[in-house]
C-alpha cells in the first residue's frame, strides 16, 4: 500500500512549500532530492534525516534497497506526488526532508574560507562549494544577497558537499571581524593598483578568500574589509572569468 | 514605422527558427542576443553579421546609439516580436542574425587546445569555451555528443569568446590525428594508474587537453588516443570536480 497517492495530502503540500526560503526558515527544514543526494545525507547527516520519501516502483529497485535506511522514516508514494515534490524534469522517485544544521563558528580556524558576497546564481554558488570541498577548505559562507544554501538548484550543484564542509549564511563582515581576531588575512578579487597576481601569493593553511556578485563584483562595504586583492592574468581577448572558474582557479593554487 | 509587428511575420518565424539545429545548418546562420554579443560580433566578425534587429524603444539607447551598426542591416521590430524572438525571460532588445564561419584546421599549431568528449551541458561548454580564450588556448575542438556551440544557452556562456578563438565541431579523432602529425602531445583527464597529478606537467606552446562527459568521463575510443592522463589531487572528500572546473584548473596551470 502506497502512504500517499494524492498531491492534495497536506503532508505533500508542506514538503512542496519547502522549495520557498520562508518555509525552509520558518520550519527548520528543507528537501534533498536524487540518489546521490539522499546518500551522502545518510552517509554524512544520518540523526538529521527527518523523512525520507520514495516513489512506489523504487522500493525494488537495488539502488535503494542497500541503502541502509531507517524503515520507520519511509514514506511512499505514487508517481503523481513525485512528480509534483520534484524540481527536475525526470525525478529519480527519492527525496529526503533534512533539518537545518544550526552551527556556530568555530573558535579556532584551521584551515582556508571562502566568503560570497552577494553572488547570485545558485550553479555558481554550488560549484564553489563543491570546488572548495574538493580543495579541502574548511568552509563557505555566503554572505547578505548570495543565493540560498537550500535552493535546489544550489544543492544540485553543490553535489553533497554541503554535508562535508561548513557553510555559514549572515552578515560577511561579522565573519570577517571573527576572522581577523585569529589573524587570517582577507584575500579579495579585485583588479586594482594594488593587486598582485594569484601566482606570486603563497599562502599558509588560513587564509580567506572572497569573490563579489557576477555583474558587479565585491560591494565597496565588503572591499573595505580586504587586506590584499589579488588577480588572475588573462592572455586571451576574454574580459573576464566567470565567478565559480576565477575561485576554484585560485583557491587550487593557494592550497 | 517598426518594421515588424506580428509575430506571424514568415521572417521572424524563420528567425525564430534558428534557435534548432536543423535550421542553423540548413541556413548556416544563428541568432545572437543582448548587448555583449552583438557587441562582440560587431567587433570580431562585423562583415559575418547579416541582421540587427531592434526592439523599437532601443532605437533611442545610448549603448545602441554608440554601437556603430550598419543602418542597412537594421531591422525595427516590436515587443512582442522581440519577446518572441527571445530565449531569455527578459530581453534586452537586440538580436543579430550572423553566417556561421567555416574554418579550416590550422597547417600550423601555435597554441594549446581544449578537446571536448560529448560534454552534454551548455553552460559547461560555453564556460569552457570563455576559459581557453582567457587562458591563451588557440582553440576549441567539440567533438561528436557534445553541444552545439550555437545553443542559446552555450553562446550565453561564452560571452563572445567564440568569435575570438577558434571553434571546430567534428570527429575528435580526425582533429587529433591532424594534432599527432605535428607533433601535439595529447593529454587526457582520467584517473589510471599512470596518471600524474597535474602540478608535475610542465607543458610548453603546443598541447590538447581532452575532457568527457559530465557522468562517464572520456569513451574508451577516445581514451586509446591519449598519450598521458593528467588528475587533480582532492583534499576534501568531495569526489570529483565539475567538467568546466576540472578544465580551467588545468589550463591557467599548464599556460
């Protein structure tokens, strides 16, 4: 028997109001969706799981059966109500509703940040915490206008790795104060005078580096917090580099 | 007096059409669209541009006004022919019709190029096409499975890198045979056994590096034509990097 075959159940309702920031904030909440998704979360965040929630024909299928899922979390349903839970085309029939890990800074910094201040697009966003995953930083935090963490084209993008590395949402300058009381340096993307290429820095294992918007940059607020710009030389006739490429570039050859 | 009004005109019908394969190469045209492009096109390939079309209330603009475009190619059209036309939620009022080029391979390798293995995201294959122009690469090969360079959503990508280094679409395997007669060392982006990490490559002028597809990596036909498989050492316990990433990473360090 399938738990819930109709996209009027108020349960599915709710779930699907997960897909706005509000009810993510107001709940505490918010929906991973995919097999890769659903796995690292268990792999990563098991006790966060609230409900994890199947499409009827998946209970078969192999991929799910060796999961190792806590039976009482399942909820199944009809192809109908996955369809209508899902952000993608073709959805792979699993979701799971994750809560939101409340973490504090921590009190010793011991390795690199990445700072986003106010950067937009939610692939962009994603792939730098994947790329900084990948980088073995310690974490991301996305400042006031950057996209949110639990936007489901972010968490594609991201692939997981939100579940590896800390990521902050707030305000970038009380980060960057707390940053700055341990001593890490405040690396910015700007092209000015003063700027040195990425390839002469050489950096410890703290440091903290911060990209600004797509079309305009780092803000002049956030600028004033930089202890020293750094950019990439272009040989080509290109103008610039997108966002996501300029950071993993540089957060690869500083770490 | 607009030119055009209605969108059932048969010329914004053909026009429209170009955002299909199938009529690109029947015509040997594409659309650009926004400022940028047309900027660029204006810039790099004027004499290949064989429209201008213009949303009627752009006339007056002073970014059109400073554009310097041929008054014989201009065509005014309305909003709704303009919305029409668009592949974006909010237009920017300005298209152009350009020829295709049609270019042959170099006799004479003079720089790096980017081979890509039926890379299936236009956003990765636009992304990739602006980072070798950034990166000094002369061109871009794009073999069979990968994306049309023409898509809306890969030209959006690019920011009009296309019409400053040199994009080919064809059988990589031809391209590479052509690269092998003078020369060019091959290096591929799969993780074996004789695969070195990408900091110990010191490459000099001429090179191809080749990526895959998104999910399966590089195919096993292509595989067989790699002198030298190159990874990039992870920190994290991310598992891998995205396809545009992974590229761009590779080429500012072997540039």
């Amino acid at each position: 028997m399938i738990d819930i075959t109709s996209n009027s159940n108020q349960q599915i309702k709710d779930w699907k109001k997960l897909h706005t920031r509000k009810e993510r904030k107001k709940t505490s909440t918010y929906l991973v969706e995919g097999f890769h998704l659903v796995e690292e979360a268990l792999n990563y965040k098991k006790d966060a799981i609230q409900k994890v929630i199947v499409r009827e024909d998946i209970l078969t299928n192999d991929a799910y059966l060796t999961m190792n899922i806590d039976a009482k979390k399942v909820i199944t349903v009809s192809e109908q109500v996955a369809a209508e839970l899902s952000e993608t085309e073709t959805n792979q029939g699993i979701f799971a509703v994750v809560a939101i890990d409340k973490i504090d800074f921590p009190e010793t910094v011991n390795g690199p940040f990445l700072l986003l201040d106010a950067v937009q697009d939610p692939g962009n966003v994603g792939t730098m915490i994947r790329t900084a995953d990948a980088a073995g930083f310690q974490g991301v935090i996305l400042g006031k206008g950057t996209v949110d963490l639990y936007n489901s084209k972010t968490l594609r993008s991201a692939q997981g790795s939100h579940f590896h590395i800390e990521v902050y949402e707030g305000d970038l300058s009380e980060f960057i104060s707390r940053l700055k009381d341990q001593d890490v340096k405040i690396y910015g993307t700007a092209l000015n005078e003063d700027a040195e290429s990425y390839k002469n820095i050489n950096e410890d294992k703290t440091f903290a580096l911060m990209v600004g918007n797509e079309g305009s940059g780092i803000s002049n607020d956030m600028m004033a917090l930089v202890d020293q710009n750094i950019y990439i030389p272009m040989k080509g006739q290109s103008e610039s580099l997108n966002v996501a490429i300029a950071a993993s570039i540089i957060m690869f050859h500083l770490n």
